[in-house]
C-alpha cells in the first residue's frame, strides 16, 4: 500500500459507497440541504445521484468530502 493510500479516509471507497452511506445517515432531505445539487432535491435516487456525480466533478468532490466530514 502506498504512503498516501495510508492515509486517504476514501481509499478503497466506491463512489455508490459513499452516496449510500451518506443517504443512510442524512436522508436525501439532509443531502439536499448540506450540497445545493439537483440531484439530491427533486426525485432523487443513488443511480440518478451516481449518473449526475460521475459526469460532475465539482459535485463529486464535495460529495467526497461531505463524506470525509461525516464519517472521517
């Protein structure tokens, strides 16, 4: 294992993992109110979220660290 995978809280996460751990924990109600994206307000679903998340970096990376504040 590399020194920075050592130390990455999202090594080894998938990206379905996070949104469904962070869906899990704050609803998509929560999600929409902590990151302002579509995806999460208006009939949201993981692979909607997943689909959306993948093209957009920007949403992925604070997906990502909403994530890392949660659980981290």
């Amino acid at each position: 294992m590399s020194e920075g995978a050592k130390h990455d809280p999202l090594h080894g996460k998938t990206l379905k993992a996070i949104v469904t751990e962070l869906h899990e924990e704050l609803g998509w109600e929560g999600l929409g109110r902590a990151i302002n994206i579509k995806c999460f307000q208006e009939n949201p679903s993981i692979n909607s979220s997943l689909k959306f998340l993948r093209k957009t970096d920007w949403a992925r990376v604070k997906v990502e660290q909403l994530w890392v504040d949660t659980f981290a």
